[in-house]
C-alpha cells in the first residue's frame, strides 16, 4: 500500500504545490524563526506576492 486511496486528489495537491512552493517555503521559515521575520525577509512581508509570476 502507498498510503493513498481511489479517488484521493493527488494531482490536484502536487500542481498547488508546484505554484507555491516559494510561497510555502518563506511561510515554514517563518514559522520555524518568527523572530527573524522582520531582519531576514523583509521582500517578502512588504511585497503581494504573485503565484503565477515565472510561469
């Protein structure tokens, strides 16, 4: 078993994280280190982000 069931939408979650794997990535680091947010990352809090930009 794969851990995955008839009918599980898996195509559906890989193309989502494909689109915001950026978007994801900043948003763990900021969970992991919330008090370096500020100093760190400071683009990425000031700026909208756009998830179809580079496609």
């Amino acid at each position: 078993g794969t851990g995955l069931n008839e009918g599980d939408t898996v195509v559906v979650s890989g193309l989502f994280l494909i689109d915001s794997e950026a978007n994801i990535t900043g948003a763990l680091e900021r969970m992991r280190h919330p008090e370096k947010t500020e100093s760190s990352m400071p683009a990425m809090s000031d700026q909208p982000v756009n998830m179809h930009s580079g496609h």
